[in-house]
C-alpha cells in the first residue's frame, strides 16, 4: 500500500536520482508536484487506515474514486509525454536486436537472405540530409529527415508484415506533385538498393505512367516482382464517378487484394477527394499536399511546399508538427468527415498535418526522359473531350482497320464529303496509339485470342 511515508520516499528518491536518470527536469517537476498533492496524499493516508476503511461511507468511498481517478489521468498523461520525449531525444534508434530476433522467428531469412537490417536502423537514426539522382552530382535532393524515416518505418513493415505502401500526391496543376513523387521514388529505389532488398532499373518508362492501363499492364508484367514501385502520374481516370470503368475496378480490387504482393504504388491527383472515400479510408497510407505560396512583392508563385499526413496502421501516431499524438479513430473520424460531401474541396484539415516541409525543384528522373515517356508517348487517346474510349473497344476498331473493315467506302464516305479527312485522321491516331503503346496491344491480342 502505498501511504504518505511512501510518496515522501518517492519525492526524495526522484530529487536524489534527478540527476542521474535519463529525464529531464520539467517532468521530475511534474512528477513532484503530482505527488505532492493534498487530496492525494490526503486520499493515500486513508486507504492505510483499517479504522477509516471499516466505518467509511459511499460518498468518501466515491471521493476516494474520483481523487485516484484524477491522479491516475496525470501520471499517465506524464509517463505518455515522457516516453515520446525519450523516444525522439538524442535521436531516432530502432532496436536492431530485437529486429533481427524477430526477423529469424518469422522466417524472414529464408525469404531475404541477403537483407542488411542493420543498414535500415542505421539510416532511420542518421537519415541523409540530401540524395543525388543517378544522372548527376551536380544538384541534390533535400531530404525530410520525418519524411525519410517513415519511408523507413514503412519499408520495414512491407518486409516484416507483408503489406503494400500506397502513397497519394494531392494539389494543384504545376504545384509539384510529379517532382516530389519521383524524389521519393529515387529515394525509396536507393534505400532497397543499399539495404539489398531490391535492385531493378530505375527507368522511368519502368515506373511512372500516365495511363492507367500501362500502369495496369505494369503490374501485370512485374506481378511477382516485390517491392516495386508503380506510379500514376495522372490519375483522373481515378476520379470516383468513373468507377463503373473496367480499369479503374479492376486497379482498385487490386488495393485490396494483392497487399501481399508488396508494392510501392503512388498517385498524383488534384484533390483526394476525387477517389473513392472507402479507398482512401482503408488503403492509403501517405498523403502528400502540394501547394505554392505567393511572393508578394514579385507576384509570382513560390513552389516547393508540402503538408505530410499519415492514415497509421496502429492505434496512434505522433504530429511533429503539433507537438501531440493524434489517434488513428480521431485521423479516420476527421477525414471521412472532410471528403463527405465534397468538402475535400477546401483541402485537407490543417489538425491532421504530421508535418510540413519544403522540397526542392530537382528531378528524380531527368526531365527530358518524363517529357519524353509521359508527355508524348504514353498520353490518352481522346475522340473528343468529354468522350474517352477504352483499351479494348479501341481494339476493336483497330482489328477493324487492320483487317480492311473500316474503310470509307465501307460506310458509305466518298473522298469529296467533309467527314472524309476527319475519318482518315481517326483511324491514324488509333494506328498511332497502339505503335505507342505495344504492351497495351499485346495485352488486348491475349485477351481476345482467350475469349476466341
């Protein structure tokens, strides 16, 4: 039991030990004055005292309650700050050790042989300030040590639990979306690069596509290949109203079935809100908000800005950038709120930030190669705005054509109407389209040659 000899020992024991212990003098404080309280020490007095328990009534008994509750509160309250405080002081340490144990426990070894664990607890502790692409050293990427660390935290999870990373990239046209997209991919490949977990090209045709059928057909072509990372560069084909589309239920029935696959899939898109809530509910992990800010006596914008949430996977996570834990039921209630009824509209709660940073304006691909990949060869084929035909109902006209079946004569168009050019400029960009995108063609070639 304890009485108030005993809180007297505790206070002394803490001002003597104050000096020696890994705490700092704010809590040792609060700590003291915690118990140092009258109605503490008061309340702790009497439940030593056999004759106060025999003849004590509800109501003291309820005062007893309600004093021990409060207490309770606040030393939990202290040991919660205090345990946040030690983890972050001095610097960020995973328990190598226990790492390892567990990673031979569950059999990991067999499966990584060649993993460097020990690689990953040391970059989480002494993260790099700034990387270089592969094509230069002449510029260098500023990285976010937080940022970098829960690349870190999440790399170790795909290993250890078998899960995939979706990372969505929100904001405006030109805010940067595509810019810090492809530095998180350059970072996240040298990270599986130096922990030898995964080496494979870094090749932007590769890994950022501009359609969702190539990034589909990606998938598809890199199906066992773990850790890889797939990038959706434009994802308005994503947009919520289009979910009836094959494509798009057929990638986010992917989300939900092939985590174990353990991909590092990202997608830029202007507002989050624009996908399925239930999607962004229960599958993505990251969140980036791109945004720019004006320069006032320039009148010009001022990119490179960025809000960093996170939808944790355990019960809380902490906000460096309010200085508290936020709950994972608390993150989810407000966010749901938030993309109900369009009012995604007005950006995402400035109370759910992890952390705001800014970034700089080097590529993680050379810029040339984006323009050339994304920009020209890998863009949507349109009819006319407002109308978007699909991979195989293009295949469709393209067997057409190609078997001398859409022809002008056939439907009855002489050389001398005015439609005649557009028809003829119609079928060379469905030429065009499949000469641009050979793995979609191929892809459309199995699947009829499997119904036929």
């Amino acid at each position: 039991m304890i009485d108030t000899k005993s809180l007297q020992k505790i206070e002394t024991q803490l001002k003597e030990d104050s000096t020696n212990i890994d705490i700092p003098e704010n809590f040792i404080e609060q700590l003291l004055v915690l118990f140092s309280d009258k109605d503490i020490s008061t309340s702790c007095k009497k439940v030593n005292d056999l004759d106060f328990i025999k003849s004590a009534n509800l109501e003291q008994i309820k005062e007893l309650s309600q004093t021990f509750n409060i207490a309770s509160s606040r030393l939990t309250k202290i040991s919660e700050d205090l345990d946040i405080y030690l983890f972050l002081k001095d610097g960020y340490r995973l328990d190598y050790d226990g790492l390892m144990e567990e990673f031979k426990k569950r059999g990991l070894n067999k499966l990584y042989p060649d993993i460097k664990i020990k690689v990953l607890t040391d970059l989480y502790a002494n993260p790099s300030k700034r990387i270089y692409p592969y094509y230069t050293q002449e510029y260098y990427i500023y990285v976010n040590p937080v940022v970098f660390r829960k690349f870190i935290l999440a790399i170790l999870q795909m290993v250890f639990n078998e899960m995939d990373l979706l990372v969505v990239y929100t904001g405006s046209e030109g805010s940067g979306k595509t810019s810090l997209s492809g530095q998180h991919q350059l970072l996240i490949h040298q990270i599986l690069d130096q922990a030898n977990i995964k080496n494979y090209p870094y090749q932007i045709k590769q890994m950022m596509f501009n359609k969702l059928s190539t990034l589909r057909q990606a998938e598809d072509d890199y199906f066992n290949d773990k850790f890889r990372q797939v990038t959706l560069d434009e994802g308005n084909e994503l947009h919520r109203q289009n979910w009836k589309e094959e494509e798009v239920q057929t990638f986010f029935q992917r989300l939900r079935r092939e985590r174990y696959n353990q991909r590092i899939k990202s997608i830029c898109i202007p507002v989050l809100g624009e996908l399925m809530t239930n999607i962004v509910m229960s599958r993505v992990n990251f969140i980036f908000e791109v945004y720019s800010e004006n320069i006032n006596k320039l009148g010009i914008l001022e990119k490179g800005k960025c809000n960093f949430y996170i939808i944790p996977r355990g019960s809380t996570i902490y906000s460096y950038h309010h200085k508290k834990e936020l709950t994972k039921d608390h993150i989810k209630q407000v966010l749901y709120d938030n993309l109900d009824k369009k009012n995604y509209l007005k950006g995402l709660p400035n109370e759910l930030i992890i952390q705001n940073f800014n970034f700089n304006g080097t590529q993680g691909f050379r810029w040339e190669e984006y323009i050339k990949e994304l920009k020209e060869s890998n863009k949507s084929f349109n009819v006319k705005e407002g109308l978007k035909l699909g991979d195989t109902t293009l295949y469709i006209l393209y067997r057409l054509i190609k078997d001398g079946r859409l022809r002008p004569k056939n439907i009855q168009l002489g050389s001398k109407e005015s439609e005649y050019a557009s028809f003829h400029k119609l079928i060379q960009h469905i030429r065009q389209y499949f000469q641009n995108n050979p793995r979609v063609l191929k892809q459309e070639e199995e699947k009829f040659s499997m119904k036929h």
